[in-house]
C-alpha cells in the first residue's frame, strides 16, 4: 500500500485513463495512508464514506470516457473550506460541531470536475499562525526531519496540514487559502508547490473569513503542473462573491513549456534582509542562475516600501479579523459558553469569546479592535492602507518597466523546531511572513517551488511573483526551474 498515493496529478490521471486502477482503488490507497499518518495530525477528519462514493461514481465516468479535469483524483481540503455535510470548524473551538448546508464555490467547481474529497485537513486557528500550533486539533507535524534528529518540526502555517498531507503523500493534490503567505510558507517548509492565485482568481464564497481583502484560495501540489491543472479548475467567476473578478478561466497548462529567452526576471534589493542565510542566498543565487542560463534577463529592481508591508498586514489583516470574528457570540451555531439563569445576554457573549477563540485569535482581534477606535482609525488603520497603496505601486512601477515576473526566496528560513521561541513570541512568527506579505497587499499572483535541501537536509524554496491575473507565466518560470533544479526529496516515512 501507498505506492498510487505517491503518484502526482498528471501520473494519477494518465494511470485512471489506462485502466492501470480505479479510482476507488487509489482513493483506498490515500485513505490508509491518511489513517496510518496520527503521528503528523494532518487530517482533522477523513471522510471516508464519501470519498468511496465519489470514486466510485467517478470510475462509471471513467468507463464512459467523460473528460473531466479532475476525474478520480482524491483531494484533501483545508478546514476553511464550507463543505456540505461534513464538520467545518476552521481548527476552532467557536466553531465547534459546525456543519454547513452547503459547499463553498471552490470545492464545487472540484466536485463538478470529477475530484473526490479524503476529507478535513488541519491548520492554524482561523487561518491566524505561521506554525500551525494554534489549532484547536493540536498541531501538525512537518513530515521532514533534520538529518539524524527526531525533533519535531513546524509545517508552517496556516496551510500546515495541507502542506504536510501533500508531502507525506497522504492524497495526491490538496487546496490551502494564503491570507499573507499560508499556502507558499507551509509548501516551503514541506518542499512542495503552493500557488497563490492574483485576488479575486478563486471566489471567496464559503470559505469562514479572516482578512476580507487579502484571503484568497489556492492548490498545493506535487509539482508545478499539476498546480496549473489544480487551478484551472478552482478559478471561476462567482456572483456570490464581489470581489469575484470577471476573467477568463484560462488553462493554465497551455503555455507552461514555452521557452523563456528574453524574459526579464527582477531581483528586488530589499529582499536581501540583514540576516538572511547563507543557504537561502545560495538557494536564490542558483534560480537567479538556472534563469539566466534559459535565456532569461536578470534585472536588479527596487521595491523601496517593501519593508513598512510586515507592519501594514499586521494592522489590515487585524482589523478585517475583528469585523469578521464578531459574528461569533454563540446564539447561531458553534459552540455556546453555559450560563447562569440570573447573568444576561452580554455575559454570555463575552464569556464564549472568551472560551471559544484560541490566544492568537484574540490577539489580533484586540490589536484589529484597537486600530480601528476612535482616535487610532487614522494614525494606524488608514495609514496602513496608504502603505499598501504604495506597495502595490512599487510592483506596478517594476512591471510597467518590462519585468515579466520577480524571483525571490519564500521563507527566511528552512522548518523551524515546533517547541522553538516563535510559540512564545508573536513577533518572531511574524516575521516569518515577511517576502510573503507583501504579494497579498498587492493582490499578485505568486509561487513556490522546492529548489534545495539545507545542510540540515530541510527543504528550501524559491518564490516567483508574477503580474495581476499571469499565473500562466509564473507557471511557466517555474515550471523551467522545477526542470533544472530536479528536486525530487522525499521525506522518510518515520510516522508509520
């Protein structure tokens, strides 16, 4: 067992097409190893009935040669996805025993192009954390090991467990939501693909909010094709959601072998932070390298208020938080704090907040309640937004000089201990964020591909940020890097 639970999209596919298995058998296949995998605590919650109905309803399919997009294919899907009948609690106690009546649009463009639901994936509270130690589940366990170590490693977050099942080869493909980084950080840290779409690509609808303006849901794959084909069939136009944008669906695999010659790839200065490793400028310097060795031109650009977008997510992201999280007070649905006959209303509200909502979540609501008072709007809130502004021009400014797409490194660091100071100290989570950010104030498209190992054997990865709505040439970029780099490290399977 867990031979086809390896296999990528594109080898899935091309198996199921070939009558080599079914799709019942490779859903079988995926659900051992999600139950074989407590030790990493990546699934919340395997849907294992479903799963073997869709499979089966997708082989008849098969049978009938319907050329579905994902025909067969069994996804794992992040607990922030509405998903009909099947427990949603986004990793919070709030939302405890929470079961929508409906799918959020994401996931029914994946049922109605044939994929099969394994069932919940872990993450961070609320989609709140770069670790994944903040939810309500406990956290998740990064299957990568630092070379003759057992300690257990951060995933990262808040995609952690969609990350982590997708490493471990737990399903074949997952989705993740990235709100300042939480599908490219987490694929980082478990060296595999995570694709944040430009905002507004996938619609937000049925997806439980944290930061309005900056949520967005995207694939989290084995390699960057099957990334494109992840996508292709996510995107969609959705009247449900206003920030839903009117584009064509593209394929998104059409062009991603093209050649490269002449395009201009820009090396932003800022991004060398003081501090930053030897061995994340080594793995920048080898993709800066590999690009230009494809015909590429490297061009060095200036993104001057790169360093002011850390401080404006944190003041954005917070206050869209505390607007979003008010609709939690325990009288609708979720769970309900016990009170005496003689306390009122207000009592109970306050005390399942208090109960329901984990430490991080209340501290970004009160950081996002205290910007947005009066007499703070404006010197915090408002100006945060004028930052953001200024950020998004910085990239226009780039673009508009011929640079096709930014290369960068995803994360400042390779995975970072699970008892490490960062669950102590907000700040120093934070900062994990800080060449993810500024692509989600920016509402860009953006990706990361595994390029080496560290010298403690942990994977590295290489960020591609790319103009408003050309996935497709980030795809592209890409795809001629994952090529040359030829990173094909697996974890070893110590959680079974």
């Amino acid at each position: 067992m867990g031979e086809l639970s390896r296999l990528s999209i594109i080898e899935a596919k091309k198996g199921l097409t070939n009558k080599e298995f079914s799709s019942k058998e490779l859903t079988l296949d995926c659900i051992n190893e999600a139950k074989n995998s407590n030790k990493l605590n990546a699934f919340c919650e395997i849907t294992e009935k479903k799963a073997l109905s869709q499979a089966l309803e997708a082989d008849k399919l098969i049978q009938k040669k319907e050329g579905l997009n994902l025909l067969g294919i069994p996804l794992g899907i992040k607990d922030i996805f509405c998903t009909n009948g099947v427990k949603t609690q986004a990793a919070s106690k709030i939302l405890e025993n929470f079961v929508p009546y409906y799918e959020s649009t994401v996931t029914e463009n994946l049922w109605k192009n044939g994929a099969v639901m394994l069932g919940k994936l872990n993450m961070d509270e609320f989609a709140m954390g770069s670790s994944n130690i903040t939810s309500i589940y406990g956290p998740v366990v990064n299957p990568w090991r630092k070379e003759n170590s057992s300690e257990k490693l951060s995933p990262g977050g808040s995609s952690g467990g969609s990350a982590a099942a997708v490493a471990a080869d737990l399903c074949i493909a997952s989705i993740g939501t990235d709100t300042g980084g939480s599908i490219r950080q987490p694929a980082s840290f478990n060296g595999i693909v995570g694709l944040k779409p430009t905002y507004g690509r996938c619609s937000r609808w049925g997806i439980i909010a944290f930061a309005s303006s900056l949520d967005q849901a995207g694939p989290m794959t084995k390699n960057v094709k099957d990334s494109a084909i992840l996508l292709s069939s996510m995107a969609s136009y959705d009247k449900k959601d206003s920030t839903s944008a009117k584009q064509k669906n593209s394929n998104f695999l059409k062009d991603i072998d093209n050649k490269i010659k002449g395009k201009k790839i820009g090396i932003p200065k800022e991004y060398r932070i003081k501090g930053l490793s030897q061995e994340i400028e080594k793995c920048w310097d080898i993709g800066i390298k590999i690009l230009k060795e494809n015909g590429a031109e490297i061009i060095d650009i200036s993104l001057p208020h790169t360093k002011y977008a850390l401080p404006a997510y944190y003041v954005i992201a917070p206050a869209e938080a505390s607007s979003n999280l008010s609709r939690y007070d325990g009288v609708k649905y979720g769970y309900r704090s016990q009170i005496n006959p003689e306390e009122d209303l207000t009592t109970m509200y306050e005390r399942t907040r208090k109960e329901g909502f984990g430490e991080e979540v209340k501290r970004r609501v009160l950081i996002g309640t205290f910007v947005l008072s009066s007499g703070f709007y404006d010197a915090y809130y408002l100006k945060a937004l004028k930052i953001r502004r200024l950020i998004y021009n910085d990239f226009q400014a780039a673009f508009n000089e011929g640079v096709d797409a930014i290369l960068t490194p995803t994360a400042p660091s390779s995975a970072f201990s699970l008892n490490s100071n960062i669950k102590k100290d907000p700040i120093e989570m934070y900062l994990n964020d800080i060449f993810t950010v500024p692509v989600n104030l920016a509402g860009l498209p953006a990706i990361s591909i595994p390029a080496i190992l560290d010298n403690s054997g942990l994977p590295t990865s290489l960020q591609l940020i790319g103009k408003p709505w050309r996935e497709d040439e980030i795809c592209n970029f890409a795809n001629i890097l994952e090529k040359e780099l030829n990173f094909v490290n697996k974890p070893e399977k110590w959680w079974k």
